[in-house]
C-alpha cells in the first residue's frame, strides 16, 4: 500500500508512519493541509490519513479541494471528543478518534477498506 499521512502533530505522523513502514508499506508524511494537498494531488495513494483540525487546511477542506477525481480511501482522525464525523459535509470512508485505543488496529482498518 501506498499511504499519505497529513498531521499537524509529529507523534501522530511518526506512530502511523513506524506502523505501516514496519509492515512494508509505502509512507508519506505532511504536516498540515496546505503540504497533504499538494502532496496527494501529486502522487497517487491507496490510503491518506488526514487529521481533522490542523493549520492551513483543515483534514474536510483539503478532502474538498482535492475534489472526487481521485481513488484513494480516505481516514480522518480527531482528538476532539465533540467532532461529529457526519457534520463534515465530505465524503470520506472512515472516522478514527484520536488517541488510537491500539494504533497496530491501524493496518487491520486499511486493509479492509482496500478489501
């Protein structure tokens, strides 16, 4: 798998990083909307994780912009106990509250949506 992961915070994007690469996986880092955009608008990628809230873009404006024309799942995060995943207004394929109760779940969860 290829992945994309846009987090504004270091530990979240090492942790997602380390798990997939671990696996064999393929792993590219943003650390805020502006950068995953122009990220995800340049290469292809089978999952991008993006965090909900972060500088720049946030994780439903940089889905937005990016617009329907692509193919990769889509998983937004939020440590924000009051974020209402329906309220995004954006199609994406899976809503995971941060902190990951078992971050090693992360490659189960992909996995099934590539499935």
């Amino acid at each position: 798998m290829k992945i994309l992961i846009v987090d504004d915070e270091p530990l979240i994007r090492r942790s997602v990083s380390r798990v997939f690469l671990d696996k064999g996986h393929t792993v590219d880092v943003a650390e805020d909307g502006v950068v995953g955009l122009a990220s995800w608008q340049a290469g292809h990628y089978d999952i991008v994780f993006l965090d909900v809230l972060m500088p720049g873009l946030t994780g439903p404006q940089v889905i937005s912009q990016r617009g329907e024309d692509h193919h990769s799942k889509v998983i937004l995060m939020s440590a924000y106990a009051g974020t209402e995943p329906d309220k995004f207004g954006v199609h994406y394929d899976l809503f995971l509250p941060k902190p990951f109760e078992d971050i090693f779940k992360l490659i189960t969860f992909a996995e099934g949506l590539l499935t």
